[in-house]
C-alpha cells in the first residue's frame, strides 16, 4: 500500500541485524575483557584512599570502565598495591597510574603511639604471629616496627608527592608509565597537585 504525503526510502538492508550484532559484541568484549586483552579504557590505574568521602570517579573525570581503582587506608604504596601496578602495567596494557590522596584523612587523626597500641592490643599483646599476608605467613614486618607498616601521616601534600616517587622509582613499574598525585580536598570537593594550597595564598597578603 502507497505511503501518502511522505517520501518513502528503502531501509538499509541488514541494519537491525548490524545494530543488535554491535551491542551483543560490545557486551561479549565487556565481559570477557581480561580474556580478550582489552585494557581499562583509559589504560588507568588509580590509587586512593578508602575514605568514603572521595567520589574517584567523579574527582577524575571517568567513568565506569575507564580504570583499574585501588583502594586501601590512606592511598598508601604498599606491597599489594606494587604488586597490582606491576601486573596491570606489565599484562594489562596499563601505561598511567594516578594517586587520590585526600585532607582531613584517618591517617593523621592519631599518634604512632596509639595506633601501636591499639593494634597491639587486638593481637592480644603479640604480634610475632600475626600473618601479614594470611596466604603468605613467611611475609612479615622483618625488622621494620608497627608504625612504620601502618603509615600515618604528618602532611597530605608530602605524603601524596611520595607515593608517587615510591611507584615511578619502583623496578617492577615501567620506566615509562606515567603517574601523578592528587589531593582531593574534602572542605571543597575538588583535586588539588600536592603543595598547591590554594586558600593560602588567597586568604595571605601578597609579600612585597
């Protein structure tokens, strides 16, 4: 039957069949990524801290697919943090790895002192036994104390500018990986490189 008052096109043959092949193919690659090879959409890992107050995501700019995020007690360089970064920029086609460091952070809210011992006192007086790693009991503090394993923090902005030394000096992180630090400020829910305060130098007089 004739279409009256409208043009009428013949449909492009096949493209039903070309739009639902391209999602089912876009799902397949989803869910099978790692097997495929594919890596994060923006070949990213980000490290940060734990702290629920730090939307990465949002912080960053990306989107679910776009990285790799790991996240532990303060965005601290740790042993299973190198060895994610190493696996993830060694087989995963990983080439940026960015550090979300954050103020007001847990980690500067309480002394060495009180932290060993609030650790030491939920081993029950003693951490010669205490596994480090529960799958691998060989891995232990060594000659290294409590405080120096936990990691607090006296200033966020040095500690952030550390993290990203210990991976950019790290022999099992590519010489050409690139990776920043950030601190996210939480009184204003924005990044920040570290040492850049901004509200001091516009809350301060200008030196002559």
């Amino acid at each position: 039957m004739p279409h009256h008052g409208h043009s009428h096109e013949e449909p492009d043959a096949g493209q039903v069949h070309r739009s639902v092949d391209e999602n089912v193919d876009a799902r397949s690659d989803w869910a099978r990524r790692r097997r495929e090879g594919i890596p994060t959409d923006k070949q990213l890992l980000v490290v940060a801290c734990m702290d629920e107050r730090i939307p990465v995501e949002e912080a960053l700019g990306i989107e679910l697919g776009d990285a790799q995020v790991f996240r532990n007690a303060g965005g601290k360089v740790t042993d299973d943090v190198v060895r994610s970064a190493a696996l993830t920029t060694q087989f995963f086609d990983t080439t940026e790895i960015v550090v979300v460091n954050h103020t007001d952070c847990g980690m500067m809210s309480a002394s060495d002192e009180a932290v060993v011992d609030g650790l030491t006192e939920a081993a029950g007086g003693d951490l010669s036994d205490v596994d480090l790693d529960p799958a691998l009991p060989e891995l232990n503090i060594g000659d290294a104390d409590l405080a120096e394993w936990v990691r607090m923090t006296d200033d966020i902005d040095v500690a952030c500018a550390r993290q990203v030394e210990l991976l950019e000096e790290h022999p099992l992180i590519p010489e050409e990986t690139a990776v920043h630090g950030y601190v996210y400020e939480v009184e204003s829910g924005h990044l920040r490189r570290p040492g850049e305060r901004v509200a001091e130098t516009v809350n301060t007089r200008v030196e002559e």
